[in-house]
C-alpha cells in the first residue's frame, strides 16, 4: 500500500502574481524542454526497475530489465526480472510475451500512430496537453540533480489521476516517473543507464512465438 504525503505550507501573505507566474512558466518550460529532448532520439537503450503497487488486490511488485527504443513505434522490453518475459513492438504489431505469468501464449495487437506502447518515458508526449505541470524543486536521481515535477490533470478525459516525473537537469532526460491510474495502481520507473541514439540490431525488434505457443490476437 502506498502512502502519499503532501505538505501544504500556508503563508499570512500570498506571493505576487509575477513569481506564481514565474514558477508555473519554469515548470512548463521544463516539462516542454524534455518532451522534445525525447523527441529527437533516434534510438535509446536504457536501464529500468519498475514497481507496480495495486491497492485493490493488495499486491506490490518490482520487475527490471532493459529497454530499447527506436523512432518512431519500435521498442524491446527486454525483461530480467522475471527473466524472459518480453514485450516487443515491431513497428506493426506488439507482442506481449510473458511466461512467467502466463506460460504458452502470447498476446499480439496492431500499432496505430496514435499508440503510446509500454515504454515508460513515451507518456511525456501527451502530459504537455493533457496536464498542468508544476514544479516541486530540485531532487537527486541515484545523485544525479534533477527537476522534479508534479502533473496534475486537466480533465476527466486524462489517463492518469495523478503524474510525477523527474527530468534530468544537465540531459533532459526522464530519469524517473511515477503515474497513479483510475482504479488507484500506482506505478513507478526507475531509468538508469541511457545510451543514447546506439547502433541497434533490428533484430531487437522482431518476434516470432516458439512452437507450441498459442497467439492471442487483439
């Protein structure tokens, strides 16, 4: 179960307009900044721990592994924990493999030129026009300085309740991320590790399903 804490500090005497201005500019300037930093990759490898805590079924995992990105729509979720388990979008079709939940079959779904897919840094593209940022400060990533932000949304029609990110200050770089759903799943990344814009074997991002297993298509 998650514990979110949030101090309020109330003051007698409320900051003129020019510095809330000036810090909600900051904040979307910010926020804008690593939209397109991200945008301009190439190709990406990255490190990643992942925890997904669900307060409905009481449940908190963790799971890592590597990440590969390649514009616009291919990526490999390359899973080491649980070891095996894949997640890969061909640019066509993504591919859900995850046997160590559900062993001899895999999942298959078209991609559109609207999908997000599942890499953890690609929902920053739609937090521009779908949230109102502001900025918390400054907090070191694994010692690294970064922005922290707080997303909150501006409509109903937007994914997520609530948003965090953590911007790398020097490359602009997501270096963490935390996005709390309808239903209350929280779910949080770690990315550590970036290469950026690497030569990559385009076999990362191929997929044929080993006989015996059963495709699922969606």
């Amino acid at each position: 179960m998650r514990e979110l804490l949030l101090m309020l500090a109330l003051a007698i005497t409320t900051p003129p307009p020019a510095a809330t201005n000036r810090a909600s500019q900051d904040a979307a300037e910010i926020l804008a900044r690593a939209s397109e930093r991200h945008r301009s990759l190439a190709s990406l490898q990255v490190s990643f721990t992942q925890r997904i805590r669900n307060p409905v079924l009481e449940t908190d995992e963790t799971s890592s592994g590597v990440f590969y990105y390649r514009a616009p729509l291919a990526y490999r979720i390359a899973f080491t924990r649980p070891a095996g388990d894949v997640v890969i979008s061909t640019g066509r079709d993504v591919w859900i493999y995850l046997p160590s939940s559900q062993p001899g079959q895999v999942i298959k779904s078209p991609v559109t030129p609207a999908s997000k897919g599942f890499a953890p840094y690609q929902f920053i593209f739609d937090f521009r026009d779908q949230y109102e940022p502001a900025l918390v400060g400054k907090e070191p990533v694994e010692r690294e300085p970064a922005y922290h932000l707080i997303l909150t949304p501006l409509s109903d029609a937007a994914e997520y309740a609530r948003a965090e990110l953590w911007i790398d200050e020097r490359s602009w770089l997501t270096r963490r991320m935390e996005v709390e759903d309808r239903q209350g799943v929280v779910r949080s990344f770690t990315l550590s590790g970036h290469k950026l814009d690497p030569a990559l074997d385009p076999t990362l991002f191929s997929f044929t399903p080993a006989r015996g297993v059963e495709v699922f298509e969606q």
